[in-house]
C-alpha cells in the first residue's frame, strides 16, 4: 500500500515542502531514498524501536520510503515523526484522511517521546503559504510556530498521541498564541540600563549617537574602564524592534536551535558576544550542513567583538563585505543560502598589549614600535567601516563612589532621542533601499550632508591639522549628519562637524607613536 506524508526541509531561513512517499509491499528489507544524508537513514532502528515501545508493530515486509523531491538532500532527524506515521498508515497500523493536509515533523526517541527540531517557524510560514490546515511538531516547538495565524499547531510529547489525534479518537487542543501581546510584553524587559553606568558621559554620548544613526563605533581603552559594560547596554537604548523584525529575527535563532524551550516571538533585539577564538565558519555561518553564523545571530541586533586585535585577521576580513551588503550568502556545489546580517559593529580594544598607552595615571610598558603593531592588527579596509571611534578613560573614585542612580539618565530616556532621529531618517529615505544615516553611499553624502563654507573650513582644517586619512572624509560627514538629527537641526552647523571629528581618533597619524 502507498501512503503519502508532508514534511518540510529549512534552507537557510526558508522551508521547502518534502513529500514522504511510503510503499509497503514484497521484500524484507526497508531501504530509505531521495538523497538522505546519514542521520535520516539511521531513523529506521529509532522509528522501529519507538512504534514497538508504543504498542506497534513495525511491517515484516519490504518498506520503500522516497522523500521528494529527490534531487535535494535531506538532513536531520526531524524527519523520523514523518515517516513513522507513514509507515504506520501504509501498514494499515492507522486509519486517518488527515495526512493531505497535515505538516508531520519531529525526532522520535526510542520510547516513542518527540524531541525538539530546529527551524520551526520557517515551516509553519512555510505550511501556510503551502495551503496546509495543520502543523503536528514537538510540544516544546509548539509555541514559536503558532506565532503564524491560519494554521492550526499541536504540539505533541509523544507518538501515541500523535495516532490519537491523527484517527480522531481523543480531542486535543491546539496551540494558540497572540505574538502582538507577547511582542508588547517583551518590549518592557530589559536586562540593563545605562542609569547602571557612573560618569562616562562623552562614551554614553558616542553610543546615543551610534544607536541613533546605525554606524558601527569602536571603543578603546584600558583594562576596567567599562568598555564591555557600556557595550552590553547599546542594544537597550536602539529604537524596538518591529513585528517584520522580530519575525525574521525569531526565524533565525529558530533554525539555529537557539530560541529555547516555549519559545515565542522575539521581542529584544540580539546582542551576539564571541569570543575571540572562534573560527571565520562560526562567525559567518557554512559548515557541512550550512547554518547562520554569529552575524546573522545579530541581525536587527548588536554583534560585540571583545578585544578586537585578539581575532584572527581571517575572522576579521571575513567582516568585510557582510558590512557592507548586510547579507552572507552560503554556496555549496548544488545550492546557495542567504543569511540576513543586518546589525551594528560594536568593538572594543586596549590601546597596546599591556593595556595603559595614554592612560591618565599608570604608564605604559610597552616598548617602542609595539603599540602601531598592536594596531595594525585591524586592516584599514575593516578600520574604514567604522564610522566611530572614541577613547575611553577610566572612571575616578569620585564618581564612582557617587550615590547619583536616582539622577544617571535611563535607556528609555536616550532611546527617545534615538527614536526621533530615526523617524526623521525614515521619512528622509523614504523611497530608498536604506534606514540610517549609515548606510548613505557617496551620492546620499552630498545629497544630504551639505556643509557651508564655515563648515569646509574647519573640516579642511582637521584633515590638515589631525592629519586625517581620507577616508575619514565621509566617515566625518555621516556621523554629522546623525548629530544634527538628533539637535533636530536640517543642516549640518560647524558645533556638528566638530564633534564628529573628535569620534575618528584611530586615524590620527599620531596614534600609537
């Protein structure tokens, strides 16, 4: 007898229909086709195990089982729920008409219990647009893909259940979830709050001034001054995330496996913190079985590199173009996968190996030519996608001995701020394939970031003077322009321009000599 099942394959964050085709018939043996890769062979040993341990017996005859389409290689283990049921209905184990319009996914433990899958949301959306009425996945899953509406989710502990509700013997209730409730919920919740950090007021300004115009901002100073400290409080001062955001976001950590148990709709924006040994594949996402990387981790989000000059330099140049794209696309000899990247490079560095190169008290020990080596660690071409760099200087005991929690500004205060800038920059590029400052290409620049000659004077005189590189130039420009935004101002005044030349200390020619 021939039995058709559904199931669904992720391809980056996409999810693909696979048909299980299940023939029982002459034969002793069971043979599994349509390119599986070894961990969708090794199902039958588990799907045996686990319909005897449920009261079922597995047919003693031959089993055919074809997962179209049979060009596209099929991975994972969330497939064994798949073909359990179809080889149960094709052995007349089962009676059910449910199996045409039904999704069918998850990995069976030997005892017969459903374990979690990754990608979970992907095929429900998938299942949608697909016409499919019904989604059956692990219960643990149940949650994030019942966030998509006109597909009815049940989320099921075991393989008996899954028979009881397929045969219709046993009622059960399907999984409901109100993403916006969630949504607005999760919005409230944060972690920290920059009223935790005393004094640092020019570094606090630098990250409003970041936040508020997407640029990327690298902070440098010693050991304990609060680079980490200041970093891991950005993501709470961004403007929230929106429901197109938390949904791509969400698909994402779910078919990365890194949403959890009864997860819902992501409503904080990611902030990825890697440590400096990881490889280039962890960072931008492949491997054997392509999965997103830590950028793709961040997207929407705040992707923090501790101690850049730590990094290998092939992590680091790998960076290069996701920057600049805000996409990684993956290729292997028969397909591709995109992965969405769009974040904000935050890094943070000590000025030399010992830590103290301009410190206001200790000196430094480092002997002569090793601070510019230390530097050059980070190529210009990365150097140059950093639109902000700011020194940091340790906090005296003064402040920090200060009782000030109740006067120190909160997130939500700055996130106001950063809010408004952001809707003058939404309505400004309305009609074009950007949202911030940061993203304006040379064009953009002199479209919009017009200085009078007062302005061309004093930034004549910083490249001059400061000897700054060139590319400076632009860098300079963006970030005046989200300072104006954020005074409300339409043009760009000199007290504009000269605070963003004090955010390019890394292309001074003097640093580090």
């Amino acid at each position: 007898m021939l039995v058709k099942t559904n199931g669904s394959a992720v391809y980056g964050i996409s999810a693909q229909l696979i048909t299980v085709e299940v023939n029982v018939g002459q034969g002793a043996k069971t043979q599994i086709i349509g390119l599986p890769d070894n961990a969708v062979k090794e199902s039958q040993p588990r799907v045996n195990a686990a319909m005897k341990n449920c009261g079922f017996t597995y047919p003693r005859k031959g089993v055919i089982i074809n997962m179209a389409p049979a060009d596209i290689r099929k991975e994972g283990s969330a497939y064994d729920l798949t073909i359990a049921i179809g080889v149960m209905a094709a052995g007349e184990l089962i009676k059910t008409k449910l199996l045409d319009e039904t999704i069918i996914m998850g990995e069976l433990s030997l005892d017969g219990s459903i374990l979690p899958i990754k990608g979970a949301l992907p095929i429900a959306i998938q299942a949608q647009k697909d016409g499919f009425k019904r989604l059956i996945i692990p219960c643990e899953n149940a949650r994030e893909a019942a966030i998509v509406k006109d597909v009815e989710v049940y989320g099921m502990k075991n393989l008996e259940d899954v028979v009881t509700l397929l045969e219709g013997t046993k009622k059960f209730d399907r999984t409901e979830v109100n993403p916006r409730d969630d949504f607005a919920e999760g919005i409230q919740k944060l972690t920290y709050d920059f009223s935790d950090v005393k004094g640092q007021e020019n570094i606090k300004r630098a990250m409003e001034i970041a936040a508020a115009g997407g640029h990327n901002i690298i902070l440098i100073g010693p050991p304990g001054a609060g680079k980490t400290m200041l970093a891991k409080r950005l993501n709470t001062i961004l403007p929230p995330m929106n429901l197109y955001e938390a949904l791509e976001t969400t698909k994402i950590h779910s078919v990365a496996g890194r949403l959890g148990t009864n997860a819902s709709l992501m409503a904080q924006r990611p902030f990825r913190s890697p440590h400096h040994t990881i490889s280039d594949v962890a960072l931008v996402g492949g491997g054997n079985h392509p999965q997103p990387g830590e950028i793709s981790l961040a997207h929407n989000g705040v992707l923090f590199l501790d101690e850049l000059p730590e990094f290998k330099r092939t992590v680091l140049e790998v960076l290069r173009q996701p920057l600049e794209e805000r996409k990684v696309t993956i290729s292997r000899a028969k397909f591709s996968v995109d992965y969405p990247c769009s974040m904000m490079l935050v890094a943070s560095m000590n000025p030399c190996p010992c830590g103290y190169f301009n410190h206001p008290e200790k000196d430094c020990v480092c002997a002569p030519g090793i601070v510019q080596k230390y530097l050059s660690k980070i190529s210009g071409p990365l150097l140059d996608r950093i639109d902000i760099h700011i020194e940091v200087t340790p906090v005296n005991f003064d402040e920090l001995n200060q009782n000030t929690n109740q006067t120190m500004e909160q997130s939500a205060q700055i996130r106001e701020r950063v809010v408004k800038s952001r809707e003058i920059q939404n309505s400004r590029y309305e009609k074009l394939p950007i949202y911030s400052n940061s993203q304006m290409e040379s064009n953009l620049i002199r479209k919009y970031c017009e200085i009078d000659n007062q302005g061309s004077l004093l930034l004549k005189n910083a490249m001059t003077k400061l000897n700054l590189s060139a590319r400076a130039y632009d860098r300079i420009l963006k970030v005046s322009r989200t300072i104006a935004d954020l005074d409300g101002s339409e043009h760009i005044g000199v007290v504009h321009l000269a605070e963003a030349i004090h955010y390019r200390s890394l292309d001074r020619d003097h640093w580090g000599r």
